[in-house]
C-alpha cells in the first residue's frame, strides 16, 4: 500500500488489529507507536497518520490533513466489455492513471456473456478501483457506470455531460482518419479546459454501425497506428496519450 485509506466515518477511531491495514501498517511497514505512515480519506484529503498506541484494542492513530489527494482528471473511458482477466487489469490501470470514469458498455461484437462477469458486481469493481487508487497513492476512486449498449452509453453520457468544452474521441484503426496525437495537437495544449471522452470498441472492435452512430454523435475516429491492440492495453495507451497531451503528465 502506498497510501492507508480510510472512510471518513473511520478517522482517529481505532483501526482492529485484525484489519488487513494495520497488518500491513505494522506487519510490512513495520511502523510503531510514535511513527507517521501515509494516509488518506477516501473521496477526500491526503495526509500523515501518526500512531498513538498499538494494544489489543486496535491500533490507535492520528489523521493530519496536509493536500487534496490527487483529484482525478476531466477524462472518461468509454470501454466495451473486455475479458474478465482484463478487465481486473483495466480497472487497476485507469484507477492508478488518474481517469475520472470508467462507462462500461455492450458492443455489437461483444462477448454477451463477458457482462454477466461477477468482476463487475459492486464490491469486487470497487476494490480493484481503489487498488489502482492506492497503487498511484491517491484518494480519489474513479467512477464505474454500466451500460447495455453503445447507444444507452453515449445518449446519457450526451444527456448529462456534453458542452462545448467537450471532446469525444473514438479510437479505432479501420476507418479513422487522423492519429490521436495530430488530432489532440488542433486544440493547441489548451486541453486542460476540456472534459474529454474516449471510447475504445471490446477486443473485435467497431461494426460500421457503431461507427457511423459515434461520428453522427459528434465523436472523431481516430488512430494509435497499424498494430491490433488487446482491449485493456489500447484503454491505456489512450488514456496515456490524452494526459500526456493534457499536460498532467510533465
């Protein structure tokens, strides 16, 4: 853990001694009483805890706030449902990169069955978000929304976040016309004034269909070159180029 994160509910209570925090607290960081270790509210401040006692009642701390833990960055992934092996390594890589959220969806050429994946339930998604949130000791989880189809997704996505400070981006290698990078270069480095939207097709890709949909919704095709990406490692390549060019990356 590179950062102990704790609900706002849990601060300057005692942490169980049986919480798999305080065995890492004390059983890898092999802190004591009297030492500080990186800490954070979840959703909320970044800071030092100091430990006041350790005693069979628990492990006893004090939260300082010292930074906003890392606020998330205005860009969203829309993704189609990968496998269930990468879709724990997705949730990791885009907690840990900093995107805002993650518009999980259906696609035409989709595995149906991928959806039905126990990863997505709730409790598992969410702590494979924090794990990556931790990873890139943060405090802020990315958001997780579902959807059953490429229509459903961005119609909400249009409905509840579009402006014109608003840039929707759809990576794909059949028909795209410009690269990723040219196409972020037009906004001469002003892009941290945009909230930016990327959406990348499940492992089969786009039907002609998704993309005429995308490009009437106002999305530019675009590429990352020739080469045929797994779904989790094109989501990441994306996300890297859009921040880089963002300039949050420097």
């Amino acid at each position: 853990m590179n950062i102990v994160l704790f609900e706002n509910s849990e601060i300057n209570l005692p942490l169980s001694i049986d919480d798999n925090r305080a065995k890492h607290i004390i059983q890898i960081l092999h802190k004591k009483e009297g030492e500080f270790f990186d800490a954070g509210i979840i959703g909320g401040k970044a800071g030092k805890a100091k430990i006041l006692k350790i005693d069979e009642t628990g492990l006893n701390f004090e939260f300082t706030e010292e930074t906003d833990g890392k606020p998330l960055y205005p860009l969203s992934m829309i993704i189609g449902f990968p496998r269930p092996i990468q879709l724990k390594r997705l949730f990791r890589d885009m907690a840990g990169l900093g995107t805002e959220s993650i518009h999980l969806t259906g696609t035409e050429l989709g595995e149906k069955s991928y959806m039905q994946s126990n990863i997505v339930e709730k409790g598992t998604a969410y702590n494979l978000l924090k794990e990556g949130t931790i990873q890139a000791k943060s405090t802020h989880i990315p958001e997780l929304i579902l959807h059953q189809n490429l229509s459903e997704c961005v119609e909400k996505i249009l409905k509840t976040n579009y402006s014109e400070k608003t840039i929707l981006i759809a990576l794909d290698n059949v028909q795209s016309k410009i690269s990723l990078t040219d196409f972020l270069d037009k906004f001469n480095k002003n892009l941290e004034n945009y909230k930016i939207f990327a959406a990348i097709g499940s492992e089969r890709g786009w039907t002609d269909k998704e993309r005429n949909f995308l490009v009437q919704k106002g999305f530019t095709l675009c590429s990352m070159g020739t080469r045929v990406l797994r779904t989790e490692t094109a989501s990441t390549v994306a996300a890297s180029i859009i921040l880089s060019k963002m300039g949050v990356l420097s």
